[in-house]
C-alpha cells in the first residue's frame, strides 16, 4: 500500500481512507476496468460498418487492454491474476456482460435480415461462443500483430458462419 500511496501521490493514510486493503484496492481497480472494457465494447459498433469490422472494433474495444496487460512482462499473467477470487468473479461478469452485447448486436442484424445465426442457435448460443472464441485469442497469441491478425481471422471466419444464404 506504501508503493500504491507514493505512486497515486497520497499519504499511506489517506489511501486507507479510499480502501480497507489491498484487496479492496484491487478489487475496485478490476471493477472499474470492467466497466470501462463494456462501454468501450458497446460503444464501438458503428451502424455505419460492416458486419466484420463491428465485430472486430467490439472485441478490440473490449480486449486490447487487457491483451497488453496480459503481456507486457513475463509476468503479465500473475499480474492479471493476483487475487484468483477476485477476478474470477469479475471477469465472469465481464464475460457475461461482454456475451449479452454481441447477443444483443446480432439479433438486431438477424430483425434486419443481415445476418444468420443458425450456424449457432440463436443470439445468447453467438454471444457467449463468439466472447468464448475471442478470450481464447487474447490468451493464446503472444504479440500484438499477430493478435490482431488472429482476431480478424476470426471475426471473418464467423462473418462467413453468419452470411445470409
């Protein structure tokens, strides 16, 4: 807490007057980078873009972040898992939260007759595998380029799934 308090430019006293520890601390930081990863997720889709592209700025939008947080160091991983109970609960609700936007996106396109789901049962089934899909990209690939090369493999390969016959 001492690093933390230097670091933000407080007193060690008056950080415990924000937080009861340093598990609160990280527990509101983990909060508020959820938060932010959903808006910035929702708020990427363009009308205006196309079916691949939207996809691609949403998983982005959602992701990179935690991507670079991921591996920036060798140790990016642990770092990300510092307090396993916490993030496993945050990071479920994002998941979930992160599902519900594409669910939501493609069943609009469905109503417009843009896309086809039936390749995954229905809205929340495209959902859930397409945010499943991404994570396995976010944490599998290693560099930046080849991560967004993967990810725009994979937004193109499901536009395919999802093309209107």
């Amino acid at each position: 807490m001492a690093d933390i308090a230097r670091e933000a430019g407080v007193s060690r006293p008056a950080l415990y007057v924000w937080f009861d520890n340093k598990a609160a601390l990280f527990k509101a930081l983990a909060e508020h980078l959820k938060d932010e990863a959903l808006t910035s997720a929702r708020e990427a889709w363009r009308d205006d873009a196309d079916f691949t592209t939207n996809l691609e700025a949403t998983i982005l939008a959602k992701d990179l972040t935690f991507f670079r947080l991921l591996h920036a160091s060798p140790h990016g991983a642990e770092l990300m898992a510092v307090d396993a109970t916490v993030t496993a609960t945050i990071a479920g609700a994002m998941d979930a939260g992160f599902a519900a936007i594409l669910a939501e996106r493609a069943a609009i396109l469905v109503e417009r007759g843009v896309i086809d789901l039936r390749a995954f049962g229905d809205a929340a089934d495209f959902g859930r595998t397409v945010a499943l899909l991404a994570s396995g990209v976010k944490h599998e690939v290693r560099d930046e380029a080849g991560y967004r090369a993967c990810l725009r493999a994979l937004c193109r390969l499901v536009a395919h799934a999802t093309a209107r016959l």
